[in-house]
C-alpha cells in the first residue's frame, strides 16, 4: 500500500508504504508465529554516500547510510508506524492477533510521535532498494558519475545501467525501474 504522509503534496508520487509479510517465526510470540507490517518513506530527503577511500581495487567502500537524518523523514516515518498500527487493530487483522505486539510494543504506547521517532531511529535498517550512488549527470566537477546514456565519465567503455545512477530512489519497489533503465542503455548499445 502507497499513500501521501501530511507532509506531502497530494498532487505527487506517494511518499509512505506499508507492507505484510506472511506468518514468520518470532522467538517472542506465544505460539512462535507471526506477522509483520513493514513500512517505509519513499523519497527520503536523507542523503548517504558511498566513496571509495583509496585507488586499491580491494579497498571496501565507504558507505553512509544516514537513514532518517532529516526531521521530516521521521515525521514521515513515524506517520508510517501508526498507520500499520491501525492497521493491525482492525478486523480481520485483529482476530489473529493473539498476544501483544512485539514491536515497537507496549512500552511504545498510542501514537505517542516523540517515542515513535526514538523507536523509528533504532528500528530503521535498508529496505534493499538503494539507489542514486553513482549520480547521472553533465559535471564531474559537480559530483556526477555517468552522463544521461549511463557512459562513465572519464573511463572509456564503463556504463552504469542500475538503479545506482537513478537521481531519486521510485515510489514503488526498484525492480521494474531497474529493468527499464537497463533496457533502455542496452538499446543505445546496439
């Protein structure tokens, strides 16, 4: 499920999602079942980076995640929570729920914004979809990596054609994204 958070412009892309996921194990849960309500804010304003420290080729890569930096990504995040919370509460969600919820929980009570925003800040972990590290644009100088064809710049014969180089995470799962920006590059190749 897509919506607008308040902070949104009605008119755009969705910036919030939620997600189920199938009965999983929880060592916490009374008959060792569960479900999980996922949510995420699409368009983040937080920005990470990766770098590359050194010219070994063995070197890791410096990653900085920096989820949730921004205020407004945690007032996104914590509209987020109450709504999965809701969510949970109505039927026939309700009905299968035979114990407390495991998380945030019951010492996380109502829709209390301040202790959503400390549970959302140690909760929050990649949603698998990263995108934008390899910025698509005209200047080097300016921190763009590839130009508009996906052509590295300064490296004859490297292209780029994932979701690296998108300038903005999709609103929706990156996969088909992906795809079409790969299409595309290996169209101009031909």
């Amino acid at each position: 499920m897509t919506w607008h958070s308040s902070h949104a412009d009605p008119a755009g892309a969705p910036d919030l999602f939620l997600g189920s996921s199938s009965a999983v194990e929880v060592d916490a849960s009374p008959t060792g079942a569960g479900f999980m309500l996922l949510v995420s804010v699409l368009q983040p304003q937080s920005r990470g980076r990766v770098s590359i420290p050194s010219a070994n080729p063995s070197a890791n890569p410096r990653i900085e995640l920096a989820h949730l930096r921004e205020a407004s990504d945690v007032a996104r995040f914590v509209e987020a929570i109450q709504m999965a919370r809701r969510l949970g509460r109505q039927a026939p969600l309700a009905a299968l729920v035979t114990g407390p919820e495991l998380s945030p929980g019951p010492d996380v009570a109502g829709d209390d914004a301040v202790a959503l925003g400390t549970f959302a800040r140690a909760a929050v972990t990649t949603f698998h979809h990263p995108a934008g590290t390899c910025q698509m644009g005209k200047d080097p100088g300016a921190g763009a990596v590839v130009d508009a064809r996906g052509r590295a710049h300064g490296l004859e014969g490297l292209l780029v054609a994932d979701a690296s180089i998108m300038p903005r995470i999709a609103s929706a799962p990156t996969n088909l994204t992906t795809a079409m920006i790969a299409e595309r590059i290996a169209r101009w190749l031909k």
